[in-house]
C-alpha cells in the first residue's frame, strides 16, 4: 500500500514469526532447545511510515494491513502520536503456495 511520505506518520511495526525452527525443539534428543531459537522470532520496522488515520489508533486496536496480515496496536509502547503495532496473524501467501506446487520460481 503507497502512503505519502509528506503526509505519513511514523510509527513501529513488529513483525512476529515461530519462536523455534523445529515443532519440538525438546524432543530433539542429544540437541539444545536453544539451538533451535529462530533469529528471526521477531523483526522490528523502526521509522515506518504509515497511513495518518492511524494517529489516533488506540492500544488494543486490531487492524488488517494490507497483504500483511492482522495487527495490534501495542498497549505497553505506544504511545500518543507513536503508534506501536504488533502483528498478530500473517496472511497466507496462496499464490506462492500454488505456484510452488506448479514448480515455478519467485
């Protein structure tokens, strides 16, 4: 989605993925379950620039951004003029999906 730099706010946006890169990280015999801590559990967008309505975004506020997914408005880090989101579910990608299963490459 565009938003005009000149009118954009800025804000935070969390990108939350699985903690662990296996299903059952303590089922891994002779292994660490910290060896299976996903780096990347969790990405933070500093300086995003976002659509102004979302100045007044209260905290607990869900919104769906779009071909992202669904987000939160952090109760803990936002703050008045700042808004804090935290995605909550990602959208499913079905064209990838299906173009993986036809073998074609992106």
């Amino acid at each position: 989605h565009w938003v005009s730099a000149e009118h954009a706010i800025t804000g935070e946006v969390r990108i939350y993925d699985h903690l662990f890169t296996v299903p059952e990280p303590a089922a891994v015999k002779d292994a660490d379950f910290k060896d299976f801590i996903n780096p990347n559990s969790l990405i933070t967008l500093k300086d995003c620039k976002l659509e102004p309505g979302l100045i007044d975004a209260k905290p607990g506020s869900i919104y769906q951004f779009e071909r992202q997914g669904y987000f939160c408005v952090d109760t803990r880090d936002s703050k008045e003029g700042f808004p804090v989101f935290n995605r909550s579910v990602a959208l499913r990608d079905t064209w990838a999906k299906i173009k993986k299963k036809q073998g074609v490459k992106t």
